[in-house]
C-alpha cells in the first residue's frame, strides 16, 4: 500500500464529515490508500459518521475509538501505529483537500529523499494565505503572540511566521504546522513518533526539528494546497491574562515549558 491518511476527530462530526467529503471527492480514483479515523473522546455522534455514513465509500477505512482526549500528539502516533503505508499523510478533521492536493506531496516526497516533512500551503476558505510555515520559537515569541497590537512584538512575529518569504515558493522551513503534512515510513521508523510529553502544541515544532537534526529537511509546498479552519483555540480576547481564563492557553504555556526544557531558551534556525 502506498499511502496512509490519517485524521484525529474530536467532538465535532460536522467537520469529520466535511472532511471526509473532500477526501471522497478529492481523492484519484487509481491511488492506492487507507484512510483511519482516529476519535478522540469517541460519542456515538462522531464515530458514525465513520461507521454509516461513509460505510463502502473508501477503498479501506478504519476507525480508532479512544474513550478520553488524549491530546494532539498521542492521537497522532495512534495513527500512525495503526497505519501501513510506504508514505503517510495527516490531517485534522477541519481540513478540506482541493483536488490533487495529497497526490502532489507524495509525488514530491518520491523524487525527495532528503525531505523527511513536506506540507501544503493553508489557505483559508475565502481563498486566502494562512501562516503555516515558521522559525522555531523563542521564549519571548509565546509572549509577543499575546501582544502583537505593540509594533516591537509584530516585528517579532512577522520573523516567526516569515514574512520575509515568498509563499508562493517552494521553501526550506524550520518547522510547519500540524494541522496537515506528510512524510514516508522510511523517515519516521528512523526518528521515531512524536514526543508524547508535549500534549498539544509544540510536538509538530519537536518533531520538525528532529526530523532536522536526523539530516531530513522541512518543506512548504505551495504546489499543494489545502483548506484549514483556524479557530487559534490558544489565543483570544485577554491577552498575557488568558492564561487564567483559556484551558487551551495553558496547555500551550505548558507545552511550551516542556520544549524550551528538552532544547534549551537559545533557538538553533534550520533555515535561513
């Protein structure tokens, strides 16, 4: 089998099917694939969307129930146990495939050995450009996200999300975001799965940067491209104080801690 696509569901069947659409119509009829579900928190409500709805519609398609969250990064790796192909492809479940979109990752991975994370360029569902390519963090950069109104904090971020770039290339990244990505089986039997002491929010910034530091290289690829729902759960109204009000703001503070402990405070870049 050549490729596996993977999806963490949680708690919202409207999306799971909305994806699923666009895989099923998305998707060439001559690709040799296995699509699993994975269902964090599984209800009834999101696992039959699998189970009956989309029954006999994929030429394979698995379902995995897991009873609580367990988090971005153990639904991942469960995926990928369960998976079988030569090349995987995940995605969350509020991700909408354009036509070609996933059979232009894995033609660029054949021909790319070197590369060990390739992933689309986002766009939002007007049709607009969505951040999805960055340089790794810096502690300051978990702050600025939070000031980004104070010009000092803008510049800071406008160099963490790389404005500097033309995003309409093909770029050398040092990490991208992991609402969608591939890589091969090659690549991930060598470097492992991701860090599951990072529940949510860095393990797609750790992974990146292991997979650099194994001697694989982190791809934006324009040529692809892939619809994202971006509700950017760990910001909102409160700023420096949504800390205190924000569960996802505080995975993400911790998550962070965790990283900036494995890797140290002074940031190695990849990519220029």
């Amino acid at each position: 089998m050549k490729l596996s696509i993977i999806i963490l569901s949680y708690k919202n069947p409207g999306l799971l099917r909305l994806c699923l659409n666009s895989l099923a119509n998305g998707l060439s009829k001559d690709l040799d694939y296995e699509i699993i579900v994975v269902d964090n928190a599984s209800t009834y409500e999101t696992s039959s969307v699998v189970s009956h709805d989309f029954d006999g519609k994929f030429k394979k398609l698995k379902l995995v129930s897991i009873k609580e969250n367990t988090g971005y990064t153990k639904g991942v790796n469960e995926g990928i146990k369960h998976s079988e192909g030569d090349f995987i492809f995940y995605m969350n479940h509020d991700v909408v495939i354009a036509k070609n979109s996933v059979e232009r990752l894995m033609e660029y991975l054949k021909i790319r050995p070197d590369v060990g994370l390739v992933g689309p360029e986002l766009l939002n569902f007007n049709g607009t450009h969505q951040n999805s390519s960055f340089r790794f963090y810096t502690p300051m950069t978990i702050l600025y996200r939070r000031m980004s109104y104070l010009p000092f904090a803008s510049r800071e971020l406008d160099n963490f999300t790389m404005q500097d770039k033309d995003f309409t290339k093909i770029l050398e990244v040092d990490w991208i975001s992991g609402a969608a990505f591939m890589f091969s089986r090659k690549a991930v039997d060598k470097i492992g799965l991701l860090d599951e002491k990072l529940f949510h929010y860095f393990s797609d910034v750790d992974w990146s940067r292991r997979f650099w530091e194994n001697g694989y290289k982190v791809i934006y690829y324009p040529v692809s491209k892939i619809y994202h729902y971006h509700g950017q759960g760990s910001r909102g109204r409160f700023g420096v104080f949504e800390i205190f009000v924000n569960k996802e703001t505080r995975w993400h503070i911790s998550d962070a801690a965790r990283y900036f402990r494995k890797y140290g405070l002074f940031t190695k870049h990849f990519c220029s």
